[in-house]
C-alpha cells in the first residue's frame, strides 16, 4: 500500500495462461492496522479466442473467366466476430472493407476495372478482422482467373470449300485445331442450321464427319459453316468459313466445221480447225 492508498501487484504471464475464457472474477482485500478487513471485486471477461472468419467462394465456380470479369464482384464471408466490426479485403493490391451483419455475414464490392485488371492465373484473396477483444484473424481463399477464351481454326473443308460433284456423294470431313481449352472440350459445328459436336483431343486437334446423306441434300449454294468451343471457365471462342456446293457440269459446245459441217473434196485434204466454246454453268 503506497502513501497515497494505491496499490498494485503483477500477475506472472504463467498465471494469466491458465486463465480460462469467460467471465473471472477479482477479490481483493485489506487489512488496516487495527485488525479491520476490508474486500471488494471485480469481474473481468477473458477472451483470447481469435474470431472465425471465411471466404465465399468468389464466383460459383470460383473462376472468374471473361465475362464475370467486366462486371463488379461481390466477396463475401462470414465471421463469428461482433456485428458491426470492420473486416479488410485485399485482393490484387487494392484494399476493401465491409463491415460484420447482425447475422454474422459481410461483404466487399470490386468495381469492374479492377476484376478486369486481373491477369489470368491464381487470384489470392485475404480477409482480416478485429473481435472486439482486440483479437485478429485472417484467412485467404484463391481463385482462377480465366479472362481468355479459346482460339479455334478451321481447316478447309472438301480441300478447297467447294464441294464438287464427286464430293457430293460422299461424307466430308469438318476439322481444325484450338488453343486455350482442355482435352474433352465441347467443339459444337453448326452447318445448314444443324449443330454437330464433337471433342478437344489431347493435341489441340477436333474433327467430325457429316454424313453423306446430308451433303447429298445440300442444294448448290454457299453454306456457312461456323465452329464455337467453350472451355471449362465458361469462355467461348468462335471461327467460321463459307463453304459452296457446285454440282452443275460445265457447258461445251462445237462451232460449225468447215463453215457448213460438210467437207468437200478440197477441205478433205486439207487442215480443218475444230472450235469450241465452254462456258462454266455456274
């Protein structure tokens, strides 16, 4: 007891480890001179247990791909820390508060420019907050951002992308190549309104038959033919080419020989020049 009635005593470190969370209470007590006791208390609470706090997944699938990285992206979580505490999102380098809902739940809005300023790969979000303790915790979720969509080609089809008479009467062969997307990925060919599909292989390569039946209904006249593949972010990338149908035999004649179709005697021993006239029936 100091002169001027104050006290005070340290508690070892040891001692206030063992200290369980909750409500602990504090009794002090004094004796004067004359034998005299005086006591008092106080409650203290204990709270040395950081707050849980997660992530929600970005997107649906946590990958933000081409599309979901023109619009803004809500982040959200949840946390058993206090309603009305701050929680710190940083993402890319660009910081973020919300602030703890009465049901345990926040939130953060990225505006549009910054998703698009995602560069495609892994994507770390952290998160952080205060209990009202003073108690910190953070946690980190990573996403994919997939921005690209896949680049498709296609090969030509009948050799030239025109289908003659012979190729007409046969089952042609619709091919190319993408980039950007995984084996077993959907290649959906679309010709005369009818789609066709087929796959991605492990080289990039795609290819499908169309039937003959259904290049022998083709009327001549030029097809488009377009091709689209969407990869497993949801980014489509899309090529077409127009392809004719030519099936009609070119026109030939012949001129008139000798001038009259006839040969007399002195054309007969001489050169005569046969002429001919073609013209495409197209």
């Amino acid at each position: 007891m100091q002169a001027d009635g104050s006290w005070s005593l340290t508690v070892p470190a040891a001692a206030m480890g063992n200290l369980p969370d909750g409500a602990v209470a504090i009794t002090a007590s004094v004796t004067d001179l004359s034998g005299n006791t005086g006591n008092t208390s106080r409650t203290i609470t204990v709270d040395s247990q950081a707050p849980a706090l997660s992530i929600d997944p970005l997107t649906a699938d946590n990958i933000i791909n081409a599309a979901e990285s023109g619009q803004d992206l809500p982040i959200t979580g949840t946390t058993d820390a206090q309603p009305g505490q701050t929680v710190t999102v940083t993402l890319n380098g660009q910081t973020y508060q919300g602030v703890v809902q009465s049901d345990g739940t926040w939130s953060v809005t990225v505006p549009a420019a910054n998703v698009d300023a995602l560069a495609d790969g892994n994507a770390t979000v952290t998160a952080s907050v205060n209990d009202v303790a003073g108690n910190p915790t953070s946690v980190s979720r990573v996403a994919l951002v997939d921005a690209t969509p896949p680049v498709v080609t296609i090969n030509p089809v009948a050799t030239d992308n025109v289908i003659n008479t012979p190729e007409h009467t046969q089952a042609q062969i619709i091919s190319g190549t993408v980039t950007g997307a995984q084996t077993g990925d959907i290649v959906t060919v679309t010709l005369n309104n009818v789609d066709y599909t087929t796959v991605v292989d492990g080289s990039g390569n795609w290819s499908l038959g169309v039937p003959a039946s259904v290049v022998s209904g083709l009327v001549d006249d030029s097809y488009p033919v377009s091709v689209s593949v969407t990869d497993k972010a949801g980014n489509t990338g899309s090529q077409s080419l127009t392809v004719t149908v030519n099936t009609a035999a070119p026109l030939i004649g012949i001129n008139s020989i000798a001038g009259d179709d006839v040969i007399n005697a002195s054309e007969k021993g001489a050169d005569v020049q046969i002429n001919r006239h073609q013209r495409s029936a197209c």
